[in-house]
C-alpha cells in the first residue's frame, strides 16, 4: 500500500519561502508521476504542480515563476520550493502519486500570515 507523507508547512510571513517534501513508500515502483494540490476551506482543490515519470512539468497557472517542484527518485521524494508566498496562499497542501492521482498524502499546512 503507498503511503505519502508531506512535511515543510509552517507559518510564513508573505514573501518568505518555504520548501515542502512528500515521500511515498509502501511499494516496489518507481517514483513515477507525483504533484501537489492545496485545499482552502470552502474553496475547491486547486492544482498547484505536477512532475511526470518521464520528467514533463506542469504548474497551476497562479503560482508559476514562483513554485518550483523537483524530485529525488532515489529517495521517492517530490519536492515544491513556494517562494514569495502570498497571503492568500495559505492552505493545506496535499502530495498525491500516479497519473490517476490514486494516492494521496494527508497534507502539511502553510499558513501565510498577513
């Protein structure tokens, strides 16, 4: 069973950055397809990045130039570097695995404070 585990969320002042992981476990495959999405209450999930087993990279429109996601396939670890953190960016940032987004992490908070 895949396990994710997201870590790095803590409380920022705007424009500050910060680096979150998410390391998955529990199976034998590659690292594959691994991406972020954040989760504001009463808002929908918004897609934030995602890199693909082959390397393609894709990013929500509203943090491009300023998020970066990277990974260590040795370590089966994702990472998203947010810099210039807006206020309004504050969420629960969720890791998920596979191009079906069949797994999912339980997320790390980022409050932003304003």
């Amino acid at each position: 069973q895949v396990r994710l585990v997201e870590s790095g969320g803590g409380l920022v002042q705007p424009g500050v950055s910060l680096r979150l992981s998410c390391v998955a476990s529990g199976d034998e495959s590659s690292i594959g397809t691994m991406g972020w999405y954040r989760q504001t209450p009463g808002k929908e999930r918004e897609f934030v990045a995602q890199i693909r087993a082959g390397g393609l990279i894709t990013y929500g429109g509203s943090v491009k130039g300023r998020f970066t996601i990277s990974r260590d396939s040795a370590k089966k670890t994702v990472y998203l570097q947010m810099d210039t953190l807006k206020p309004e960016e504050q969420a629960l940032y969720l890791c998920y695995k596979g191009m079906m987004q069949t797994n999912w992490g339980r997320g790390t908070r980022a409050p932003v404070s304003s």
